[in-house]
C-alpha cells in the first residue's frame, strides 16, 4: 500500500513524495507510471511511517530497503539532485540495509547534491555516503549517529546538518573539513 504519492511540476524543483511506502514494489515501475515520457525528476521525498495497526514498534521496513535491488535500472534517477529519506530505518542493526540501498540509488543520481536523512536510525554514517563526491548538501538529522567518520563526502560539501544526534563532542572529520 502506498499511503500518498504527489508530483510538483514547477520548473526546475520536478519531485516526487511518497508516503507511507509499506508495499511498494517497484520504484521505478511506479516511476514509469506515474511519469510522463521525458519527464524530469528532480527530487524525491519518501517518508516511512507507521500505521496505528503496527502502533509504538514502528513500521517493518521499507520495501526500498529491503530489496534495494528494484531500484536498480530506474533511469528516471539519472537527473535527480535531491533526495529526501524521512523514517525508512527504524533500529541501527539495519543501517546495513541503508547503505546497501543508498549505493544503488547514488550510483543511478549521478547529480546529487542533496541528501537528507531524517529520523533514519544508524550509528554510524552509512559508507555510501562517506565515498560520495557530488555532495553540497547534507542532512543527517535525528538519526541515532555517534560520529562521523571523514572522507570524500566532505570536499564539496557546503550545508551540513547533524542536529538530534548522540555526539558527545564535535566529530574529529568535521574538525579537519575544508569549509
């Protein structure tokens, strides 16, 4: 089931929202669907959330992460500069599954520039993420992290947010970051 799904066409800012993806099979069959042909997509939004039958344990996994492999293929990704993830990891045991799932989707969105994570409990920076290079923006907000590790994601990276997160002192990597 797919909670709600909308489309915002203004030049330049084409995204998509998704909500509540508990059954969704494919992304890029729905993208095929729901996209005219030579549509762009700009930005992605997807938020995860529970449903008052599944009520305080949270929701089970996102298809998306469960089976990042249906994301692979999805051409539509080619253009893409911002994702949003709100809510698809609820227990850091299954960061594993976001950076798998992160890595197919970031090598398709070639462009990416931004990238948030909310609410997307790990305890650690997925490696996806470390290795990027095209990143200018990055939010990692209330996501269980207790450090940061450095690398590559750092060199282009102008916007960062590590707000609601268990760091008991400023990361070393953020220290020896060139901006």
């Amino acid at each position: 089931m797919l909670g709600t799904c909308s489309y915002g066409s203004h030049p330049g800012s084409e995204t998509l929202a998704l909500q509540d993806t508990h059954s969704l099979a494919s992304l890029q069959q729905l993208l095929a669907a729901l996209l005219p042909a030579g549509m762009p997509l700009m930005g992605i939004v997807i938020k995860h959330g529970s449903t008052a039958a599944e009520g305080q344990h949270g929701s089970p996994l996102s298809p998306l992460l469960a089976q990042p492999l249906r994301i692979n293929g999805c051409t539509q990704l080619a253009m893409l500069k911002s994702l949003h993830l709100d809510g698809l990891v609820r227990e850091p045991k299954d960061g594993q599954l976001l950076d798998e799932m992160l890595k197919v989707l970031m090598a398709q969105a070639t462009q990416l520039q931004r990238l948030s994570l909310v609410s997307c409990m790990t305890d650690q920076l997925p490696q996806s993420i470390v290795s990027a290079t095209a990143l200018r923006q990055l939010s990692l907000r209330d996501c269980g992290l207790t450090g940061l590790s450095g690398g590559p994601y750092l060199e282009r990276l102008e916007h960062l947010s590590i707000r609601g997160n268990s760091f008991v002192e400023l990361p070393q990597a953020l220290t020896q970051a060139s901006r």
